[in-house]
C-alpha cells in the first residue's frame, strides 16, 4: 500500500472521525465531498481501482461503498470532461464569428460557406453517420461471391450482381 505522501503529497486522506458520522452512522456531505475527491484525484493520476481501493481502506467501508465513490468519481471525471468539450466548442463558434466577419469584408463567400459548414458540424446538425439498413438474404449468394465479399470486394457491387441475375 502507498502512503499518503507517495499517492497525493500534501492531501490526506480523510479518516471516519467526522462527528457526523459518530451519531448517525453515515459519513456528511463534506467527509464525502472530500472522500470522492480523494478518488477522483487518484484515477486522474493513473492509479488502477485495485491500488485506489487498497488505499481507501482506512475508511472502514463495505466494497458496495467502495464502488459508489469510484463510480462518484468517474461521473465526475465525465462532467469535467463534457464540459471541458463545450468551453472548447464554444471557443471554436468564437473563433469562427471572427474569421466570419474578416472573410466577409475580403468578399470570400466561399470560405464563409465552408466556416458555416464546419459550424454546422460543431452544433450537430448533420447527422454523424449515414446508415444503410440492407435487407440481406445471405441464402442467394453463391459460395465465390461470399468469398469475394470476405475478401474485401463491396458487398453492394456483389449485392447487385445477384440480383441482376
């Protein structure tokens, strides 16, 4: 087991002495503020759940316990990162209004166009992938042409040879 020191040099590890926690059994809002913390700081820092658990064990709690404050903390690591992802989008819409302006007055319409498309892009108003659903009767090809399409041929080319035949 790590110590303290070697895990998060200057932050403790909160031990169950809370007052709180001494008349109702239950940890406060503030030990567990701090105890997610603790474990949200040491999966930023790469530790694998084993070591994080084996460090947290001071804490006295069931391995049900245990998994709500890794699963506390990777929501967490999830927020920040949504919304780390937005504050970037944001600045790119920034950027973007600002080259705008600049290629309107240079009257280059078509790299004005292709910033708007970018924009689109960033707001989510194309779709992320085009799906085909290919009703498929996988009984009608003949033993080459799967071969053919196991072998990397397109499958809608072989697709529609079988049925023109």
């Amino acid at each position: 087991m790590l110590s303290n020191e070697e895990l998060l040099p200057g932050v403790e590890i909160p031990l169950p002495t809370d007052e709180a926690r001494k008349l109702t059994g239950k940890a406060s809002n503030i030990e567990k503020e701090k105890r997610i913390n603790v474990v949200y700081e040491l999966m930023l820092m790469g530790y694998p759940v084993p070591v994080i658990l084996q460090n947290i064990a001071p804490w006295g709690l069931s391995k049900r316990q245990n998994q709500y404050y890794i699963k506390w903390a990777t929501q967490r690591i999830h927020e920040v990162a949504a919304a780390a992802q937005k504050d970037a989008a944001l600045q790119m819409l920034a950027r973007h209004a600002d080259l705008r302006k600049k290629m309107y007055a240079a009257a280059q319409h078509r790299d004005v166009l292709e910033v708007d498309k970018e924009d689109a892009k960033l707001m989510g108003l194309y779709p992320t992938e085009k799906s085909v659903n290919l009703d498929i009767d996988w009984n009608s090809f003949t033993t080459a042409q799967l071969e053919r399409i196991a072998a990397g041929e397109d499958i809608l080319k072989v697709l529609a040879e079988v049925k023109s035949e």
